[in-house]
C-alpha cells in the first residue's frame, strides 16, 4: 500500500499516553540486577472467523411476510465485499426431498480479474446439488417431498455424501431441468464495496412428473460472504450436520442461519513485526504527534513487510539491539499470527534501557499495535527487571501514511489490495487510533493479542 473455514492473511507476508495504576504487569521480587535477559511472547487471542458477512433470504421481492419463491418472484440482499471475498448461498428446489442450489465450493467472487466490480448474470456458477441426506423420491409426487410430507424430515435417511445431481445413481431417477431453466442469479455492483444480489424463481420454473407439471418454488436461504473454499458443504463429503440438511429437506433456514451468524465477524491476525531495545528517553519507531520517518514503519503498518525498517534497525534512534520476529512457535517460516498462535523473542537489556516494537493489525490499512513511542521501562528503580502481562502497555496507532478503509472490505486494505503499496496516500501524523475518527470499528488490543514478559 504507500499507498474465512476462515478469512487469513496467507497473501501477505512479503498512548492512551502513559500506563496506569491497575497495570497487570508486576515487578519481581527477585535480587536486583542491573543486566537481565528477557523473552517476550506475543499471543493472537483473538476470534477466527469463518465468513466475514452473513444473513438470510426468506422474503421475496413485494411479499409482506417470508415465505418461497414462487415462479417469477426473486430474493434480493445487498452485501459488502472486498476483493478477496466471496459469495456462497443454499436454496432448497422445493418439490424434492433433498436438493439445493448453491456455488461449487470456490464461491463466487465479486471482482474481475482487474480487481474491478462486477454487475452480470452468474447463473452458470450455480449448481443444482443433492445433500445425501434423505433418499430421492419423484418430485413433488413422492410422500416424503416437500409439499407432500406430513411434516418436517419424515423421508428415509440416505446417510450419503453432498453430490451434484448428474452425479447422483441412486434413489428416483428423475430428468430434472437445467440450472438456468429454474433459476436466475445475478449480482450487481451499487457503489464503493456494496453489491445486490438476485436469486430468482424464473416464470417457467417447472418439473414435469408422472402426474402432470408441477412448479418448482425456491425455498428460503442462508447466504455467506468468505475467504476460504468449502465454507457450508464440500463436494463428495457427508453434510457438515451446520443446517445445509434443514434447508436442503424442507426449507428451513433457521439452523444454518444460527450457526453462521455466530461465526462470522473480522479475523484479525498480526503481522510479523520487529522489537527495538534502546536507551531510555529515545523514541527509535515513531513520535506521537509526527509525521513517520520514513525508515520503514510504514511498510509495516500497510503491508506487514519488515525488510525496510530491519535494513535501518542500526541507525534507529538510541537503538542499542532489535531483530525481525516473523515465525510463530512451532512454524517452519516466516508468517502472519493468526488467532491461537504466539511469537516469541528474545534479548539482553540493561537498567535504563526500553523496548519498543511494533506490527499490523492486519485487514486494516496502515494501523499498527506498538508500544508508546518512548517504549516501555523494563527494570524498576531499584534494579529489578519487568515480568509478566504487559498488553496494555500496547496501543493501537495510526501509521498516518494511507487513508483507512472499512477493515478487511476496504480495496486496499492488506488482505483486498492488488498488490502492496497501493492504497490513498496520506501524511498524517502517527497518533493514537482512538484519536482518528474514521467511523470505522477496530477492535480493543487486549481482544486480539496478549503480551507477556519473563526476565530468565
């Protein structure tokens, strides 16, 4: 920038002022030393996420109340999206016994190959899918089909896998329609990272039976914006047991509703990032209040790139040691720090010396976690080194070198963008978030990381 299951940052890698009296961080009672070794460990306690948005459809397009698509009616949502998003939905084909429309598993996505938005028919990325979970009977003639059946999931348990239904070889063999004779799909881009979507029960939605023609209604659905592949069914597997099956049986998208809305949200994984010790009353990452130095601060805060400010690391101001931490515990290289992972460093300090460091809040523009800009103070008057949680010592700051965007929507946040060193540039000053009123919602430190001290 200079400018999903769960959303990652595996394509980028490449104060309120001073601490207050209830700081959870503790001085050890140990023998006073004036040099001590130190290990830091950053922890990612965050939340990971599965889908980044998520709803239903249940209500067509001037009905006053939720109900099927009938033919001719469609289902309408607008949803926010970024380039590396897509979209995934299920709608049961009313009539049968188990069979929905949905994506294959890639989704489908709302940019084109330049990054820009679309607005176009995208049927032919829908598929008609049997769940394998209740045996297949005539449509809409069979007991046990929607319409037919004296209540909810009466029909006999198949205990088969998810299948494309020209994949299917058992059960009632029916001649079903193509995808584009019943349904039509499309997305339209509105504005900025908005889009509609259309799913709609074409006029001429019908299956012919042995009984005669019967309509083919949709039935209400569940929708998930993602970043990962195989976000509500994989193809050739059972059924996840999250509600694919309710809706997939008899239209009920409750269960799957449910379960999605408790596991979407923003997964925010820190970047790697590098750690500074340094002599006391010296700021070596950045002052409050000033423009970035321009040492390599900002490759961080846009991209989570290290390499410019460790070429600089020597002639940061006061520096007296530091070092790259990139590779969390247990890794084979380096990479982001997502939830459930931790980094890990090392150093020797001094009385009178303090640490700052600094890495990105990732699916964000150019925010940063870091310490004050004076770092923190690691031995006490008396000698005795630092220990213990030290994560509201931390703080998130604004590197003020590219203007904010809705976080991991945004076109050039870092997980969106087309490449690195793209988005708006601006020359702000590196201040602390809370002071930057953007209208965006970031989440509290302590939500995400905790860091930790241990003098050895």
């Amino acid at each position: 920038m200079k400018k999903f299951k769960f959303i990652t940052l595996l394509s980028v890698i490449t104060l309120f002022a001073s601490c207050d009296s209830d700081d959870d961080s503790t001085i050890v009672n140990l023998t006073p030393s004036e040099t001590s070794n130190f290990t830091v460990s950053i922890e990612n306690i965050g939340s990971a996420y599965s889908f980044i948005d998520s709803g239903v459809f249940n209500t067509p397009v001037g009905d006053a109340s939720p109900g099927p698509a009938t033919p001719g009616k469609r289902y309408e949502f607008t949803v926010d999206a970024g380039r590396s998003q897509k979209l995934s939905f299920v709608t049961m084909l009313a009539a049968t016994n188990d069979l929905f429309f949905a994506p294959d598993g890639n989704g489908i996505t709302f940019y084109d190959d330049n990054g820009d938005p679309i607005s176009e028919d995208v049927t032919d990325q829908v598929y008609l899918w049997d769940a394998g979970t209740e045996v297949n009977e005539e449509p809409a003639v069979g007991p046990n089909t929607v319409g037919m059946q004296s209540g909810p999931d009466t029909g006999a348990v198949e205990n088969g896998n998810v299948l494309k239904i020209a994949d299917v070889t058992n059960g009632f063999m029916f001649d079903y329609p193509a995808v584009n004779e019943i349904i039509s799909v499309s997305i339209t881009h509105v504005e900025g990272t908005l889009f509609t979507v259309s799913i709609e029960d074409l006029t001429t939605a019908s299956l012919e039976t042995s009984v005669g023609t019967s309509v083919a209604p949709l039935s209400p659905g569940v929708y998930v914006i993602h970043g990962g592949e195989n976000p509500l069914f994989t193809e050739g597997e059972a059924d996840y047991g999250q509600g694919v099956e309710a809706i997939a049986e008899d239209g009920n998208a409750a269960p799957l509703s449910d379960y999605t809305a408790e596991n979407t949200g923003v997964t925010y994984p820190s970047s790697p990032g590098i750690f500074v010790v340094h002599e006391g009353n010296t700021m070596p990452l950045f002052t409050s209040g000033v423009t970035d130095f321009d040492l390599g601060l900002e490759h961080i805060a846009e991209d989570g790139n290290t390499a410019v400010l460790a070429d600089n690391l020597s002639g940061l101001e006061g520096q007296i040691s530091g070092a790259v931490f990139n590779t969390v515990d247990g890794g084979s290289g380096p990479g982001p720090l997502l939830p459930g992972n931790t980094y890990t460093f090392s150093f020797t300090a001094e009385a009178g010396n303090r640490l700052s460091f600094a890495s990105m809040l990732a699916a964000t523009n150019d925010v940063l976690f870091a310490t004050q800009d004076t770092g923190i103070e690691l031995f006490s008057a008396d000698g005795t080194p630092l220990s213990g949680d030290i994560t509201n010592e931390v703080y998130l700051w604004d590197a003020g070198t590219e203007v904010n965007e809705q976080p991991a929507i945004g076109p050039n946040t870092v997980t969106n963008q087309l490449a690195a060193d793209t988005g708006i540039d601006e020359t702000e000053p590196v201040q602390l978030l809370s002071n930057v009123n953007d209208g965006y919602s970031y989440p509290n430190v302590d939500t995400v990381l905790r860091i930790t001290i241990t003098p050895n």
